[in-house]
C-alpha cells in the first residue's frame, strides 16, 4: 500500500496538471469526476487523514467554488482543514492555503465575518511562520481587501493591494499574479472615485490576460473594463466586454454566479440602449440562474426578480430611468 507522502510525490501533481487542462478546456465536470475518484482511491487505501487527502478536498471544493456550488464547497474545504490539523499540520503554509480558499467561499457566500477572521487567521499564520515573502502570503493580502473593499473600508483595501501588486511585480515570470493584482486595485481605485487611475491598471492586466494562454481570471478583468465604460458612457463598448466575459465565464465554470451576473450587466447595458426585448431575455437568463443557484428570498434572487420587473414595466412604457451596471 501506498504512503500519503508516495502519492503525493508520484501522482498529486499530476492529477492537478490533468484538473487544470480539464478545466481550461471547458470540461469542469470530467475535472470534478476525476478528483473525486481519487478521494475515493484514498478512503479505500486508509490514507485519511493524510496530506494527499487535504490537498484533493482542496482542490475539489475550489472547483466546486469557481461553480457556485457553496454547501459542497464548504464541505470539502472543512475536510481538507480537518485532515491538515489531523496531521499535525495546522501550523503550516498548507493549512492557511486551504484557510484561505475557504475564506475566499465564505465571502462569495456573503458571509463577510467570517470571510474576514478566516483570512486574518491565514495571514497570522503565514507571518508566524515567516512566510510573508511568499505567493500564498501575498494572495490572502488580495483576498482579504476584497473583504475590506465590500466593507466599504477602501484605504485598507487599496493600501493592502498597493503592497501586494508591488510584491508581485518584483516576483518572475508571475503575470498571472500581477494581472490579478491589477484587476483588484483597479476594483478599488474606482471605487475611491478615480478613474483615470483605475482605467490604467485595468487596460494593463487585460494586456497581459491577452498574451496569456486562457485564463479564467479574464472575464472578471473585462467586467471590469466594461464597468469603467459605463460610468463613462460608451455603451457599446461596455456591452462587447460583458458579452465577451459572459462567454468566458459559461466555458471554463459554467451558469454559476458570475454568469447570472454577466447576464444582468448585460441587460442592463442593453436598457441604456433601449433595447428592451433583449434586455428582458438576458435579465430571465440571470434570474433563472440565480433561482438555480441560491435561494428564493436571497438578495441576488430578490433584486434579479426586481430588475426584471422593472425592465417589463420600461418596455411597457410604464417607468423610465434604469439603473447602471452592478
């Protein structure tokens, strides 16, 4: 029989390898399958706890994350954090990776609480372990100010992310990093009200998205960029990013949140333009999703139904003045 640690040397690189091309090529479910034949394959040879076993919970509840599916997220997240401290590896860079992805659900949940205990948690671990010159470090800082940010705490946000983004320039061959850092500070920087300054950071992380093989961190770049052009007006522009982020979020996560969302931002350009009937079709679209996804009396439901309503009563002649994209 196999140790964890023989697994873990022969085969758990390469099934993330295979996990990451899987995904990258629009076959998440094939991806979610294989992972949890391997956990499957661990539980028959006994190897739980074990660190192989944290780490493919890891990676499946992420999967399950990026889909927006949260209760089996959160189940596999806890398991991976229960194995780790199992095997004597609470204090470790291990355990506040998995902390911090489990943070990152908690937020997307709505859950900003406890999001942000768990993020600090993962930071104070890293820091006591002198790891603070480090990619998990420096990512549990960018999560973290997305916490901040939805807080309204901005210049906690921005100074974390302005660390962060200096960290990772210094770092090689880390455009991946850079362009995440880039696209979150931009996030900030409008939301401080400056906009020159957040149109730059985002027209260079979409740069280097473009040279990049793909990525899935794309469509949040270009709902960015499309968010800026509407506050500026140019519509039609705005229209082809979110369109385009659309497109990527359904290849590589399917109709998970952020594709209930791209659909909205969609119908609400499309009101601006006054293109009613198409609006009404992509903001049913969003709803559905979000019915799908979250529950009946969620806020996301609640306002999708409301925005809906809205829309109908436009396209009737009823009310006037959309709001913008959100």
């Amino acid at each position: 029989m196999r140790s964890a640690h023989q697994l873990k040397n022969m085969r758990i690189e390469e099934i993330f390898q295979e996990t990451d091309r899987l995904v990258l090529t629009g076959n998440a479910t094939e991806a979610e399958q294989l992972l949890l034949q391997e956990i499957a394959n661990l539980e028959q040879q006994g190897l739980i706890p074990s660190l192989a076993f944290a780490q493919l919970s890891n990676e499946l509840a992420g999967l399950y994350r990026s889909n927006s599916r949260y209760s089996e997220a959160q189940r596999y997240f806890l398991a991976a954090l229960c194995a780790l401290e199992a095997c004597g590896r609470k204090e470790s860079a291990d355990y506040a990776s998995a902390e911090m992805n489990y943070a990152g659900a908690l937020r997307q949940m709505g859950d900003l609480r406890q999001a942000k205990e768990r993020f600090l948690s993962a930071k104070g671990r890293m820091e006591r372990l002198s790891l603070t010159n480090s990619y998990v470090y420096h990512s549990i800082l960018n999560n973290l100010a997305l916490v901040y940010q939805q807080q309204g705490c901005l210049q906690e946000a921005n100074q974390l992310l302005t660390h962060s983004l200096e960290w990772n320039r210094s770092q090689p061959n880390n455009n991946h990093e850079i362009a995440t850092a880039l696209n979150n500070l931009a996030l900030i920087r409008q939301k401080m009200g400056d906009i020159p300054g957040a149109r730059t950071l985002i027209e260079e992380a979409l740069q280097m998205y473009d040279r990049m093989p793909p990525n899935v961190h794309h469509a949040a770049a270009l709902e960015m960029r499309a968010a800026l052009l509407v506050d500026q007006r140019y519509y039609e522009q705005a229209l082809s990013d979110f369109c385009r982020a659309r497109e990527k979020t359904l290849f590589f996560f399917g109709k998970n949140a952020e594709y209930a969302i791209a659909c909205q931002n969609i119908a609400l350009v499309l009101c601006r333009l006054k293109r009613w009937k198409e609006a009404i079709r992509y903001q049913e679209e969003s709803l559905t999703v979000r019915r799908q996804i979250t529950s009946a009396d969620h806020p996301a439901t609640v306002r999708a139904e409301q925005l809906l309503l809205r829309m109908q009563q436009e396209q009737e002649g009823k009310k006037h003045g959309m709001s913008g994209a959100q």
